[in-house]
C-alpha cells in the first residue's frame, strides 16, 4: 500500500495572488525517508468535503537546503489547488507520500550547462534542479526561459531574482510575459521563435549538456520538436508534464470481454475480474486494492507497474520510454487489458 506519513504544515508563503508555498515539517525519524533529488516530486493526500484527494506536487526547495516545500497555483477547477490556498494554516497535518520521481538533475563532478523551459507553476521543480545545478559545481551555468502572463503572476519570481543576484555570473533568465510589456522581457508565450532565439542568438556559444521542460503538454512539444530540429539529441531533453490535453479513449470502443486480473502489491497477491473497457487502476481500486497512484491522469509516474502476464495497452502514455514499454511497464491509470489473464506487479517496478 502507498507509504504516507503524517506531516505538519510549518509555513504558508504567498507567492502570488493565486500561489502558495507549503513547507512541511519532517519529523527527524523521517529524514531519511523524505530525501529527495532536485526535481522530484510528493503526493499529499487529504480529505475534502467528505472526499479523499490525491495530488503530486513538485519540490521546490533544493536538498542542500534541509526544507520540504512544494508550490501550489489555484486552478479554476482544481479542488485540491483552492483548499490549499483558501483553507491551509500553519499546524494543519496532511497525508504525505515519500518523495518520487524521474524529471531529475543528479550532480557530477564535470562542469555542466543546463537550459530550462517552464510555463507558470512548471517552476517548481526548475527551482530544486537550478539551485543543485549552481551550487553542486563553481563551473555550472544555468539559463532559465520563464514563461507566465505576467510578474505579479509568475511564481518564486522574488527567489528566482534573488538566486541571479547569488550567481550573476553563472545564472540567465529570460522572462516572457504574455499579457504585458515588460524591459528585458519578451511579449508572447514561449514558441519556436523563444528556442530559436536563445539557442541560434543569446546563447549561441554555449553548448547545452541537458534541457528540462516543464509546464502544459503544447509548450513542451514545441520546444521538444525545435530542439531537435537544432541537433539536440532527444535523450538531452528531459520534461515533465503539469497539465495534459485531454485525449479521446478509441480504444476502449474496440475491447470487448472481460479480464481476469492478478495483482502483486506489498507481497500480496490479489485477484479481481475486470471489463476490457475499464481501466485497470480503475478496477484495482474500485476492488479495495490500496495500490499508489497520484494524478489518475498519465502526468506523474506513482502508478507504473509491471505485466509479468498478458498484454495490456496504453491510452495515451507521456512519461516510460519505448525500451521500458518494451519491458513490460504500463502507467495503470492509463492502462487497458488485452488479454484474458493479466498480471500486474507494482513491486518490480
């Protein structure tokens, strides 16, 4: 079963008008548990108007700095997004699960030039991996392409200003804003002209060891596509997703029949029956199966899992590679089965 833990609220910073940073209090016993690598992510779980409410919200705070702390933009209909920036105080206690995830920076002992592009809450997890890209080698650069609508929007803008004032010579930020004119800040959302300009003209004398994206699933296409365009190796481009179009389910149409589904969690192995057409975390769920999950949405990774038996098929799938599917895992949140036995393992992932 997911591995939550009880952690206290220590701070509640206004970021924006529609932002907020929580910082949580780790009880030294956790410590070890919730270490984390610059850009990964926790899942916070809490009850909300009788209902339990998952969501995976990316570290902003760098591991050098000893905090836990994730930034939380208001979402027009994100339940999860309002209670956090209308209802939280200091001393309240949530549900956390241990720290997760891929969209990493692990520091090396050779100097590295890092490029990002982030689209408004798509900063938090850039925040983490800027700071241990500067801090963990004298030698780093770092160039930031920041995209919002405008300042007063633009999330840990006082932090970001301040980490260029500390490395002034080592970090680069090019502000975008879309709504207004700003001195040093190009007008629009970030494009295929924003890569072109900071690859072909800025920063044309710097050859970029890795690139991380993050932000909507349109911003991060664009910038992937004009990046190799220009040579960049696709293995150079790392990205995480926080919105995700919504993509239409063909091929549940086509299943039909139903599913005999084994599965291993925690050294347990479960058996449900399930319809072709449903989802099979869906279906582990709907069985009283505590498997991990967080977005229910393809965007996170908490719910990969292993078919040692049968076929299943993805929806749509964003984050594994084509040699990890090739090995058998599946995001269940977006996984259909195929066959008439299926077995899944959330252990061996």
């Amino acid at each position: 079963m997911p591995d939550f833990h009880d952690l206290k609220v220590a701070a509640v910073d206004q970021l924006t008008p529609n932002a907020v940073a929580l910082s949580f209090d780790v009880p030294s016993e956790l410590h070890s548990t919730f270490q984390f690598t610059a850009g990964q992510y926790i899942t916070l779980q809490q009850e909300i108007n009788g209902e339990e409410v998952r969501r995976a919200y990316s570290i902003s705070s760098a591991p050098s700095s000893g905090k836990l702390t994730v930034g939380i933009k208001k979402m027009a209909n994100g339940t999860f997004s309002k209670y956090a920036n209308e209802k939280i105080a200091v001393g309240d206690v949530f549900e956390v699960m241990p720290p997760e995830g891929r969209f990493v920076f692990d520091p090396t002992d050779q100097p590295t030039t890092i490029a990002a592009f982030a689209a408004g809450s798509g900063i938090t997890p850039i925040m983490s991996i800027a700071r241990t890209v500067l801090e963990s080698n004298e030698k780093n650069i770092f160039v930031l392409v920041f995209g919002n609508q405008a300042p007063e929007e633009s999330m840990y803008r006082s932090a970001l200003l301040e980490l260029q004032e500390e490395f002034k010579e080592r970090f680069f930020i090019q502000w975008m804003f879309s709504r207004v004119s700003e001195p040093d800040a190009l007008f629009g959302r970030i494009e295929r002209s924003t890569v072109n300009l900071i690859l072909k003209n800025k920063f044309k004398s710097y050859n970029f060891d890795a690139f991380y994206l993050c932000g909507p699933e349109s911003m991060i296409e664009v910038v992937s596509q004009t990046l190799q365009e220009n040579g960049v190796a696709q293995e150079q481009i790392l990205f995480e997703l926080f919105t995700t179009s919504d993509t239409e389910d063909d091929l549940a149409k086509d299943l039909e029949g139903k599913t005999s589904v084994t599965v291993l969690l925690d050294d347990e192995e479960h058996q449900l029956v399930m319809d072709k057409k449903e989802i099979v975390l869906d279906a582990v769920l709907k069985n009283d199966i505590d498997a991990p999950y967080s977005c229910q949405g393809g965007v996170c990774s908490s719910c990969i899992a292993r078919i040692t038996e049968g076929k299943a098929e993805m929806v749509k799938n964003q984050i594994l590679t084509d040699s990890e599917v090739a090995e058998g895992l599946i995001l269940t949140c977006q996984a259909h089965p195929l066959t008439s036995s299926l077995k899944v393992d959330y252990d061996d992932v």
